[in-house]
C-alpha cells in the first residue's frame, strides 16, 4: 500500500489533471517548504534523560502561517506528517481562510509518561522549535494524543497565546473550537444533504473513532433526528439496528473507557462496522481505513470523512463507480481549522467572541465552502474529493500570483 503521503500527492494530481492549474505550481505543491527534525531531552521523573524525536513539516504558506496540530504516538512518521500537512493546506484552502499547511509530531507513547514528563517534553518541543514557530510563522494546535492543556503549556513556553490554537479559554483558546470539527462537518452534512438523496428512512449512521470529532458528531447528528446504529473505539464497535442511546454510550465509554459491552448492543470489530447496512458512514479514526481490500464491500449510501485520509485513491475510484459518494476530509473536517483560524484572529486582535458569533462564522464559512466544492465537483463531472482540490489548486495558484 502507499504510503499516505504518495496518496495526498495521487489526490492532488488526479484532480489537477481535470482543471487548468499551472504545471510550474503543481510542481511546487508537491515539496513541502520545509521539514523539521529535533532532538528533545527530557528529563524524567527518575532522574534519567531521555532523548524523544519531533518533527515539524511546513507545506505551504503562499496564503498565510503555517497551521496544524502537533500528535504524540508511537507510530508518528515523516511520511504521515508531510501527508497531513499537504492536506492542511488544502482544508485551509477550501474553507477559504489566510493560513497554509503545517504538521508536527513526537513519536513518544503519552500513556506512558506522567503528566510533569509530558510537561517538560512539550516545553521541550517549543524550545527545540525556536525560530520554526511563531504567531505569524506557524501556528501548532492540538491533535491525536494533544489536547488544550498542552496548547497552553506551548503557548506559555513561547510566550505568546497567538503561537498556538486549540488553548483552553483561561489561555486565550476560543467558545466553540473543542466541538468545531464535529459541528463543522455537520453543517457541511446539512448544506448538502439535498444533493445527496439521503431520504429520512435512510439516515442512518455508523460512526468508526469515538475521541473528540467521532464522540461530539455522534451526539450533534442524534440530536438532530439521525439514527446512529454503531460507533467504535480502537478496542472495538457496537451495533444496535434499532440505534444506540449515544449520552449513555458516552458515560459508559467514561467509566469503562471502552465503547463494547453496552447493554442492549452487539459487539462487533472495526472492520465489520465499516461494512454495515447504514446510510451514511463516518470514519472519524485513522488514515487508510477504506481502501483496496474492503471499499467492494462499503453498504453506505455517503461517507462523511471526519477523520485525516481515512479512503486511499484505489478505493475513491471503487466507491465512485459502485455511485457511493464521498464528502471528502479537506471540506467535512475543516471546521477545527476555522474555528482553529478565529481563535489566532481573537489573540492577534486582542478580542473575545461569544460561542454564537464563532458557530454563526462556522456555519456560513462550511457552507460557502460546500457548495463550492459541489459547484467544482457538477462543473467537472466528478467527484467531490477531485472537486475539493480542484477549488483548492484555483486558490492556491491564484495567491501563488
């Protein structure tokens, strides 16, 4: 299989093959600007030292700073962080805010360090970063394993709440950026749902991942009348037919810190979940989820992609010639780097937006951003992932200008 940066370079050739974008800013598309590898020693509450591995990719920033989370995981590699990078500068493109792409990441097990070492690593990062982020250079946020509570420890290192996004209020964080992803995705759902001819008695939803994006869209989209069938975590799903009750769901992932085992659901596998009978599918988890081996056998009307690369180009191809569509990440999940771009505009201006102000620019900017990506998808006779960065690649060549 690709690696999932030949799979964002795949997407962004597919597409430009269909408009007229400059060969000379395709060529520079495809490079990174710059990629950042330090050493960070942290010194651990034993008394050794540790040396952990971060990396920051910056893409491009022909439209503004760079932006994009930085994640702690094991498995974290220079392939994956220039992959999610390249897309940020996409997502930041089609939901047409001043920013470009960047990504970071340690390759550390958080689980496995306590909270004064997770500390001193984190501060480690900024500093080992001097010079590579800053509030009109690069601007990290939180991602898989990185929440507010390290954004206001990078933000407190560097010495400025605009250096970061994703803070806790009390540091300058933003109303409205913990549910942004979710409630972003949502209203692109919404914008489009004529389009998409998913009847009332076919909104039905499973949703693969139950962290912040996955959990929050479950509880938005129940609310609003949908019926969820099945969500997962990493250990595993569960699948009521009848719809599962997603507020007693989450207190039970609370308290046993796992989805399975809910009374009145059926345990099922992460594989199986993303082949059930459903309306709409959400994966809201890892890249390359739906690919060669499984897309033949995907029953969802739409998939929604919550989640950063879940569906390969081999598997976009097969889902669009069995007619199931996709909405593709660089639209559904660029509402956390909008609320993310409000968040830098409050700090840089020294101003503080009420929640309903922050969803009230949300909503227009996701829904100016999908019919935008319908428009290019109808124009060009294709998909909407080939749509979505068709409008990006116009944006882009157009600041290139």
């Amino acid at each position: 299989m690709a690696n999932v940066f030949e799979n964002a370079l795949n997407q962004i050739s597919r597409a430009a093959k269909l408009a007229q974008i400059d060969n000379e800013v395709l060529t520079l598309i495809n490079s990174p600007m710059r990629e950042v590898r330090v050493a960070i020693p942290v010194k651990m509450d034993d008394g050794s030292l540790r040396i952990f591995e971060g990396f920051r990719v910056q893409h491009n920033n022909w439209r503004g700073p760079f932006k994009g989370g930085i994640r702690y995981h094991e498995q974290v590699d220079i392939h994956e962080v220039k992959a999610l990078a390249t897309w940020m500068t996409f997502k930041c493109a089609v939901c047409n805010i001043p920013m470009g792409g960047g990504k970071g990441g340690v390759i550390v097990d958080p689980k496995k360090l306590s909270v004064s070492e997770l500390e001193r690593l984190t501060r480690g990062w900024v500093r080992a970063m001097k010079g590579v982020i800053g509030p009109e250079i690069d601007v990290p946020a939180p991602d898989v394993n990185t929440t507010p509570r390290e954004m206001d420890w990078v933000a407190d290192e560097f010495g400025h709440p605009a250096v970061t996004t994703g803070k806790t209020i009390a540091a300058g964080g933003s109303a409205g950026r913990g549910t942004a992803t979710a409630t972003g995705g949502y209203y692109v759902l919404e914008t489009l749902i004529n389009h998409l001819l998913l009847e009332p008695e076919m909104q039905t939803v499973a949703i693969q991942g139950f962290g912040n994006a996955g959990r929050m869209m479950a509880q938005i989209i129940s609310r609003h009348g949908w019926k969820v069938v099945a969500v997962s975590d990493s250990a595993g799903g569960v699948y009521n037919p009848r719809g599962l009750d997603i507020e007693a769901l989450a207190k039970h992932k609370d308290t046993t810190r796992s989805v399975q085992n809910f009374e009145g659901a059926e345990n099922i596998t992460n594989d199986k979940l993303l082949e059930l009978e459903c309306g709409l599918l959400i994966p809201a988890a890892l890249e390359n989820q739906i690919n060669y081996g499984n897309a033949g056998n995907i029953k969802a009307k739409v998939i929604l992609e919550l989640a950063n690369g879940p569906t390969t180009p081999e598997a976009d191809d097969i889902l669009r010639e069995r007619g199931i569509e996709v909405i593709p990440d660089i639209l559904a999940n660029s509402g956390g780097v909008t609320v993310s771009y409000y968040e830098w505009e409050q700090n840089m201006n020294k101003e503080v937006w009420t929640e309903s102000e922050v969803d009230n620019k949300l909503k227009l900017a996701m829904q100016e951003a999908a019919n935008a990506v319908w428009e290019r998808k109808e124009k060009y006779n294709t998909d909407m992932r080939r749509g979505a960065f068709i409008l990006g690649l116009e944006r882009l060549q157009e600041a290139k200008k």
